[in-house]
C-alpha cells in the first residue's frame, strides 16, 4: 500500500518536474535560433520556475532514494519467515528426494556402460 503511494507520488513529480523544465526560458539559444519570448513575461517569473525546478528536483531525488532503500529492506524480509510446512508436504519431498537418489545410480551405470 505505502509502496504505491511512494510510486505514485514519485510519478507525479516526474511529470510536473518535466512540465516546469520544459516551460522555462532557455539560457542560451544554443545555436537553434528563436526563444527570445518568455511565457509569463519578465525575470519574476523565471525564478518562480527556477524555485519549482529545485524544490521539485529535491523531492524527486529523495522520493526516488526513499523508494529505493524502502523496496530493498521489504525485499530482504522473507517472505517465507513464520511459514511451517505441512507432514503431507515434508513426506512427498523425502518421497521425492528417495525417488531421485534410486535412480541416480541407474543413470551413472549406464552411461559408463556406453
């Protein structure tokens, strides 16, 4: 439940993060020409965009490391821990495990044999 959460938080602001970047004004016209017009007019809005970006960008590396180290010590649990098998299911593995060791014998004859 929590996971999903995380995912979907972190998917959220992937995507306003994209968002934020692809609306600001370049730097430089990088010799593409153009982009001289900004969206929301003068220098106000561009460091309002420039707050979003690294707010946005922070919570983006730290959703994603939090989501990291919590999927890696729920993976480290086992999820086995506390689960006891039943006779029936111990007695057709020992019932397995005799079936096998009859016939390796077998199997390692005849290919001597050969």
């Amino acid at each position: 439940m929590i996971v999903g959460l995380f995912t979907f938080v972190l998917v959220a602001v992937s995507f306003l993060l994209a968002i934020v970047i692809l609306i600001q004004q370049g730097r430089g016209d990088m010799g593409l020409g153009g982009g001289q017009q900004m969206l929301f007019g003068g220098s106000g809005g561009q460091t309002m965009f420039e707050k979003i970006t690294w707010a946005l960008g922070i919570a983006f590396i730290f959703g994603a490391l939090g989501l990291t180290i919590f999927k890696t010590k729920r993976v480290n649990e086992s999820t086995l821990a506390g689960y006891r098998a039943s006779s029936a299911t111990m007695k057709a593995d020992k019932k397995a495990a005799a079936r096998h060791e009859a016939n390796a014998p077998q199997e390692h004859k005849s290919e001597s044999t050969k």
